[in-house]
C-alpha cells in the first residue's frame, strides 16, 4: 500500500472520528438538557388485559349474563406535567364533560391507568381521535361489559359483578388487577374463579405525550369458562310473574325436580336489575324490603304447620300412633292450667292422621308432639332436612332447631311444655328457610329420598368444551317403611282437594301439598281477622308436589307478612303450576 493511501484512509477515519466526537458534544452539551427530559419522560410500561368472563346460560341454552365489548376513555398520567394536566382539564371538560379534579381525587391512589369516561359512543370515539393531539396520556381502551339480558329475571341466582375491594385482591391475587370485574353475589360470585378467565399483559413504550409508540410484549387474555345452570328461563318467568300479579310485596318461590334436584326456579321478591346495581345503588340499599336479601335460601322464618309433616312421620315410626288412631278436637288443649288452642276454635271433631293433614289439626298435634318430647321431634325434623347445612352452589343459611340445653345456656330459664306444643306445630323458637322446607318435601315425594339440590349442570371451557357435567346425587335418606310416605301423601292430597290447601286445587294438574301460617307475633293469633299492619302480619307458607302419583315437581312458596298460607301462598302455587301444564313444559323434563 503506497503512502498516499494509507494517509487517505488515516485522514478519513480521523474525519469520521472527528464527526462522532462533534455529534455526541451536541446531543450531551449543547442539547442534552432537551434530549434527557425527553428520555426521562420515555418509559416503559405493563398495562393489563382484561379477559372477558365466562357466559352463564340456562339449561336450554339461553344467556343469561355474558361480556360484550365497551370503549373507555382512560388516562396515564404518572409523568403528565402540572402544566399538562392543566390544559387537559380543560380539553376533557370541554370535548367529553368530564372533571378530571373529581377523577384524580377518587382514584389517587395506585399507578393503573385512570378510567375517566366508561361506555364510550361512537360519537365519542370520533371525537378523541380528531381531537388526541390535545389529548397527552389520554387512550381507548377496549375492556368487557357484563351485561344481563333478562334483567331482574332470576337475579338472585345469577348475581351481579363490581370491582374487587382488598380482601378480593388479597383471596385472588395474581387472577385479577384492581379493574377485574369480579361476583359479588349469586352464581358470580359462588363460582367466580371458574368465571374469571385468565389476565392479558402487555408491555409498551410510552413517548413524552403519553401515547404508545411501540408494543415491546403481549400476552393474550384467556376468556373464563361458561357455566350452564339447571334454571329455565320459561319456569323462572312463571314463577316471577305469577308472584307480581299476586300483588305481595315480598316472599320467595323455589321449584325443583323431584327426580333430580335440579331447581328449575329459584326467584327471592322483591328483585333487581344487575345491569343498574350501581347506578340505583342508593335506592335499592334503602329499600326497607331488601331487594337484594335472597329470601329463598337465605331468609328464616318459623315453618309453621309445614313442619306437621316430619312429625306425622315420627308418630308413625315410633309407633306412638297409626293413621287410624284418633284424637279429638275441642278447639283447646289443656297443660296444668295453661289452655292452647287450636286454630279453629271450634274444634275439628274426631281426626286421625290423614284428616289432621288435611285440617292442619293442631289439637292432634299438640298431643302427639307433647308425648314424644322436644329431643324426638328435633330429631326427626333433622332427618328431613331441617337445621342441615344444604350443598348448594350458593349459600343457604342453616335453619334454627331449639333444644332445652340451648335455651338454658341462652335464656337461663329451663323448657316448659307449652315450649313442647309449640315446637310440635312449628313455632316458637324454631326457625327453617324456604329451601329446607321444599327439600322436606322431595323426601315425602320421593319415599325418603332427598337428592342434592343443585344449580349448575355443566361448566364449559372458552372453546365450549363440556369440562364438567352434574350428576344426580343422594344428598339424604329418610329410612322407613314406603307406607309412612304414602300415608302422609294422601293427607296433603286430601289437604288440597277439601281442607287448608283448598285453594292450590286444580283441574289441570293433582297438587298435593301442606299450608303454613307463622306467627310473627303474639297479637296476630288473637287478631289475625283483623287489619294490622303489613310487617306484624303472619307469614304464609304452601310446600308442595305434582302430580300427586308420580311427583315431578317440588314447589315452595312462601309470601312474608301473607297473612294465612291457604289464602296466599297456596294460590300463587296453583297458578304456577298451571301455567307450567298449559305450556306444556312438563314433558320437557
């Protein structure tokens, strides 16, 4: 290589060198103040993906709560300027009606995105892009909206969602992000993780203006799976409209498969729409009937004359008397110097087992339930169901069951017999839900057999793979001879057709079933004809089965403050029942 040449190349790699070095004086010093806050104001940042959750259908398909997308104006403002924050206030104010103050004071705390206008329109979407060189840290965001097409149709099973609060995000955390849509009630909340789905991230790259200028990493959101309930969208509409056109205020209907367990109605009065809880926040919390209280599992009252039905049983099965035994009914029933009366105070005459079913004979009761003693009859209550903790996909509260022990330790004062009387008629201090009571029911339907109450039939994966089917289990046996069962059968059919339950008669379909009246208190036995106002009236039961010879149907109704289970709640079964029959809906089961 000549001389020349290789001074040539030394020349142009000293020129080169000195090109970089003059390069890098002007970004470092001359404009290095500029280029550093713009690489400070350059970050990363994790956003979250939120997976839509899983659907809810009922048995025959139909949705009864899904996600569907919604536009959300949302904002990152941890490196916004006080200047910048500034002229965006104005910016939001005046395009979109929104008070960022308002905004930045709720949510001060935590570093997501801030959410400051939900449900975008369309309208509303054109207006960011035309206007979102105005708009620093300001973005859409494509996030699920629960939605719930039947509205209040079923909304005690079904429940509604919300944001989590900080036991959520401590009892799921790494399964959500502080804007997760999680249960708070009914099947939502009961089966949330199987709902949930699993959370998306992405990683991007954030320019001074707070606008994304690279996406560096991506995971993907996996939708939750479905869940297929037992309920039927036509039964849970009978049922809810039956009970609105019987004009009472609140009360609760359960109706069940008395081959399955299955429930194929489960509605609580009065309801909500979960498409507005937060919306009408306010007015349902002071709602003095509780529209979101589950009167049909969570609700106690006392059983009233249902609970003759478990202890016609014991009579048998302990042999303290047969169906034919009599007793008579004067309209009183005497203890030292204590008189009870029956609730015909005129007495039913001679009445054996089947006519005490069918008159709701207190007197008959009385005797039976005094010789047999409060340990015998609390122990065949439970073998029916009653004071059991129920397996059902959603909380049922236990029912209460006295014994003289509990009374000592909570009264200090010891089990009187006029205690012993009033237990045998289901009141005092006795306490069941509707639930307990329907699934007594099932056991005299099914000679002793009670299966597992259930509301989920299948869940699915997010490719609507079936991952997991229900199967019918056994939940109890009540054991004895199928005679018992049979016997008892005939008195709530007899019941229906000429004694309480007169009122649950029909034409269309052979109902069978026992009436209840609890009282509330001590004035509505003495004054029960005359007008009191709604909250001391008593409530009113009707639990019963159709058809009568071979029951596939398990219905419990119970209206609160009803006044009288014949005149209220046995109508109100009748009429579902029909309705159920006219439609046909009895040979889809």
């Amino acid at each position: 290589m000549s001389r020349r040449v290789f001074l040539f190349f030394v020349s142009l790699l000293v020129g080169f060198f000195v090109l970089v070095i003059a390069r890098l004086f002007q970004l470092q010093v001359v404009r290095g103040e500029k280029y550093r806050e713009l690489s400070r104001r350059n970050y990363l940042r994790v956003r979250n993906l939120y997976p839509p959750r899983g659907d809810i259908y009922d048995r025959n398909g139909k949705k009864l709560a899904y996600d569907e997308p919604r536009y959300v104006l949302s904002l990152d403002h941890m490196k916004l300027s006080e200047e910048e924050l500034g002229q965006l206030r104005n910016t939001l104010r005046e395009l979109f009606g929104v008070d960022l103050d308002k905004i930045l004071e709720k949510e001060k705390a935590g570093s997501e995105p801030l959410r400051i206008k939900e449900d975008l329109s369309e309208e509303e979407v054109e207006k960011f892009y035309a206007n979102s060189y105005r708009l620093p840290g300001v973005f859409i965001e494509v996030v699920p909206k629960r939605v719930y097409p039947f509205g209040k149709l079923a909304c005690h099973v079904i429940g509604y969602v919300g944001y989590p609060n900080r036991r959520e995000m401590k009892k799921l955390k790494g399964k959500i992000a502080p804007r997760s849509f999680v249960g708070k009630a009914g099947i939502e909340r009961s089966m949330d993780e199987v709902l949930l789905g699993k959370l998306g991230k992405e990683e991007v790259m954030i320019n001074a203006l707070g606008k994304v200028i690279k996406t560096l990493n991506r995971e993907e959101p996996v939708k939750g799976s479905s869940i297929v309930l037992t309920i039927d969208v036509r039964f849970q509409k009978i049922v809810e409209e039956v009970f609105y056109e019987s004009g009472q205020p609140a009360g609760a209907v359960v109706l069940m498969n008395a081959k399955t367990g299955e429930v194929l109605a489960l509605a609580s009065f009065p309801g909500y729409d979960p498409n507005r809880v937060y919306e009408n926040w306010r007015r349902i919390t002071k709602n003095k009937l509780k529209p979101m209280f589950n009167r049909a599992t969570r609700g106690r009252y006392p059983p009233a004359s249902v609970l003759k039905v478990p202890i016609s049983y014991a009579i048998l099965d302990t042999k303290l008397g047969s169906a034919w035994d009599r007793i008579l009914c004067t309209g009183s029933f005497f203890l030292g110097d204590r008189r009870f009366f029956c609730w015909n105070v005129y007495g039913h005459g001679s009445v054996n087992l089947i006519k005490a079913l069918q008159d709701s004979c207190d007197i008959y009761y009385y005797h039976y339930g005094y010789e047999m003693g409060p340990s015998t009859m609390i122990r065949y209550a439970r073998k029916f169901g009653y004071g059991e903790r129920i397996p059902l996909e959603i909380p049922v509260k236990r029912g209460f069951l006295p014994t003289p022990e509990w009374k000592r330790r909570r009264f200090g004062t010891p089990w009187y017999d006029g205690d012993t009387v009033n237990l045998s008629i289901g009141q005092g201090y006795i306490l069941s839900t509707l639930m307990e009571q329907t699934l007594m029911m099932m056991a005299v339907a099914n000679n002793g057999v009670i299966y597992r109450p259930t509301l989920v039939r299948e869940i699915r994966d997010p490719s609507g793979r079936v991952v997991w089917k229900n199967r019918r289990k056994v939940w109890k046996v009540v054991k004895g001879p199928p005679e018992y069962f049979a016997i008892i059968r005939r008195g709530l059919r007899e019941a229906v057709k000429r004694g309480t339950g007169a009122r649950a008669f029909s034409t269309i379909v052979d109902i069978a079933g026992k009436t209840g009246t609890a009282q509330v208190t001590v004035l509505t036995r003495r004054r029960r004809r005359r007008k009191l106002p709604w909250r001391l009236r008593d409530h009113a039961w009707f639990i019963g089965f159709a058809p009568y010879r071979d029951p596939l149907f398990i219905i419990g109704v119970l209206v609160e403050h009803g006044e009288s289970g014949g005149r209220t709640a046995a109508p109100i079964a009748r009429r579902i029942m029909e309705r159920i029959y006219m439609a046909g809906l009895n040979k889809e089961i």
